[in-house]
C-alpha cells in the first residue's frame, strides 16, 4: 500500500503517542495496524504493552482479525 505522508508519520513516529482522526474511507484502521505491526516487528515492544482503542466494530473486528 502506498501511504500518504501524514499516514507515514503517524506510522513511524516514535517517542510520544499519537491520536489519527480522518474522514471515513481514509485508512485510519489500516495505518492504525501498520503502526501496530512496525512496533511489534521492528521495534520488539510487546503487545502488552500497547493499548490500541478504536470506535466502530468494523474496526474492531479488523484489528482482531489481522
């Protein structure tokens, strides 16, 4: 996938955390997993140390799946 800069940003930005709020459509679960999975795979943060929140079951259920 190609990421726009913002999406980039909220992807591989490290030292603080972070909120990604867009319009509907825009990639939010999809940037949200990538950050999530950069932390994991790249960095070796644990997933018990990361709270990951979102708002629609859609998202939810992708996080879940993926």
């Amino acid at each position: 996938m190609k990421w726009s800069g913002n999406q980039l940003k909220a992807i591989e930005g490290r030292g603080s955390d972070i909120i990604v709020s867009a319009a509907a459509g825009s990639g939010k679960t999809a940037v949200l997993i990538q950050r999530l999975k950069s932390l994991v795979t790249d960095d070796g943060v644990s997933l018990d140390e990361v709270l990951v929140a979102t708002f629609t079951n859609a998202a939810a259920a992708e996080l879940k799946e993926r």
